[in-house]
C-alpha cells in the first residue's frame, strides 16, 4: 500500500489566490529576476504585495492579455522569470493563441497565472467562471499544469515554479476553502499523494476499494464523500493530484492496480482534464473501470458556490451517489 501524507483539516479557510500571492513575494526576495505582469486586476488576483515590495518590477499593462503575452515572453527571452495574471477567463481565456506562440512555442520560463476559476467564482456567472482552462493548457506543448488544493500548496508551487525553465499554468479560485495541508508542507516536485485512508470501524477489509483522485479546492468534498462511504462498506482512498501535466504517471500506476475502480474529480469540464489525463493513460497501461465527475459539457451561471456545487453534481452528496452506482 503507498503510504499517506499527513492531512488535517484546519478552522481557517483562505483562498488559493492568497498562498499565490505569498509564495510570489517569498520567492521574489530570493530571485532579483521575477517580475510581475497584471491585467488590471492586481488587489484581486494577489499581486499588491509583490506591486507594493517590488515596484520596479511590476507592470499593469491594463486590460490587455495578449500584449500581456508578448511582453512576458520578450522579458523572459531577456533572462527574466515573468509571472503574468489575470482571471482564467481572460489568460488563457483570451489570450490562448499568443500563449502558444510566443510563449510555448518558444519555451519561455513565463508563469500564466489563471484567477477566479471553476463555478466558485458563483455570482459571477457563466462568462467568468473558467471551466475549460485546464483542458485548454494541457494541449499545449512545453506547459506545465498546476491546480492547488489550498493555500498552502498554492504558495508552494508558486515558489516552485519561479524555479523552473519551463512554462507553467498555475489555477487559483477566488473563494475561501479550508487549508488541509500543514504549515511546514513542502512541495514533491509534482507528485501525487494519497490524503485518507479508510478505516473499517470494525477493523476488518471494506467490500469495495475505490480510488478518488482529485485537484483543487474541490478536494475537500472528496474527503466529506469518503467519509460517508465508508459508513456504506465502501472503502475510498482519496488522492491530491495537484500537478496535471506531466502527470505523476508512476504513482497512478501503482495506486490503481490496488483499486477496484478510479474516480476522478475536478472543478472544471470534465473533458479534457484531470479524468481525461488520467483515463488516457491508463486505459493504454491498466485498463480500469474509471468515473470521471466534473462539470459534464455545460456553462457555469451564477448563485452560491455551495448551490453551483450541487447544480452540477459537485458536492460531497453527489460524489457519493457517483460512486455507489459505478461499484453497484
């Protein structure tokens, strides 16, 4: 069995955009080459502290992604390690073309960072909520993909990839969730781990085993979902997956040959990201039964987080009655 990592969930809830926001400024006092680009919406996606710490470093270039683009790529060309932001609508939303090309084509150390995402951003609406971000990135070649679970690790990889010679996606949302990873957590260098175990309140084997491999935020109706199955005799084991591409290919195998079915679960469409990242591999390696749950080819619209959460079958309720009926 691959061992787990120390979890527990916190009282305290911050949004990814705050560890981004963190892990900028921590990583900037140690690199004098980042700098940063926004897209009129700096206090928003968390870029004040670094605008405030750093100024001569910081560019609004206004509401411009693709010239956001292209000046990111030049400065990187230059021996700049540029971090430019906008809500993921916008960039990659908007910008996707300038990103291919001068940014992934040219393989440029440019970090896109991708706010407000998923249907958390709630009353938003459908036109800010990005849903297709990650499938959009994923296709491109030379870009790294990263969805956070919590503020924490947001502010991890965020010092993480100011590290890197590649170019990355880094997903936030706007919405307060709960922290579930420690304060002295340390980033893995993009590999999966397993969060929760199931333990029989008899102490014997569950009937079922099942493996629920989740990024983001999302994560933590996985964990409440796990929860109720194992009043059920469903044992799930639940992972972070918090790198997309590359995927952590080596643990995906081991973990599913262990598992009677793979579910996977995600804040976006569920065509083209983390289930599909994970159904195309293994259906090549270990075929396996697989259920992807994310938002099944629809638009967001606007209402509550927890509303949109059950709208389009999201929430810890939904998960489980996913899970019942692929193992029944």
């Amino acid at each position: 069995m691959l061992r787990p990592t120390l979890f527990t969930i916190k009282e305290e809830e911050r949004p990814t955009r705050d560890g981004f926001g963190e892990g900028l400024v921590h990583a900037s006092d140690e690199r004098g080459n980042i700098v940063a680009l926004c897209a009129d919406l700096t206090e928003s996606v968390r870029m004040d502290g670094f605008r405030e710490k750093y100024p001569n470093r910081f560019f609004e270039v206004g509401i411009t992604e693709q010239a956001m683009s292209g000046l990111a790529s030049g400065m990187a060309a230059m021996g700049y390690i540029p971090f430019m932001a906008s809500y993921a609508m916008f960039s990659p939303g908007r910008n996707w073309e300038q990103i291919r090309t001068t940014i992934a084509y040219n393989n440029q150390p440019v970090k896109i960072i991708g706010a407000h995402a998923g249907v958390s951003v709630g009353p938003d609406g459908a036109t800010h909520q990005a849903l297709e971000d990650v499938a959009i990135m994923r296709s491109i070649p030379n870009m790294e993909v990263y969805v956070p679970c919590d503020a924490i690790e947001a502010r991890e990889i965020t010092k993480h990839i100011a590290s890197t010679n590649k170019p990355a996606y880094l997903r936030l949302t706007r919405e307060k969730t709960p922290l579930m990873l420690p304060d002295d957590y340390e980033w893995k260098g993009g590999k999966a781990y397993i969060v929760h175990v199931p333990k029989h309140k008899y102490g014997g084997e569950f009937a079922i085993s099942v493996g629920l491999i989740a990024c983001g935020p999302i994560l933590y109706e996985a964990l409440k979902a796990a929860k109720e199955l194992e009043k059920e005799n469903i044992g799930v084991t639940v992972v972070n997956m918090p790198q997309i591409k590359p995927l952590d290919t080596g643990f995906l195998l081991r973990f599913a040959k262990e598992q009677r079915a793979v579910v996977t679960l995600e804040e976006a469409q569920a065509s083209g990201g983390l289930g599909s990242a994970v159904s195309e591999y293994l259906s090549e390696h270990l075929p396996k039964k697989i259920v992807r749950i994310g938002v099944e080819d629809r638009f967001g619209q606007s209402g509550k987080p927890s509303e949109l959460y059950d709208e389009y079958g999201l929430s810890a309720k939904h998960i489980v009655e996913k899970i019942k009926s692929a193992v029944s």
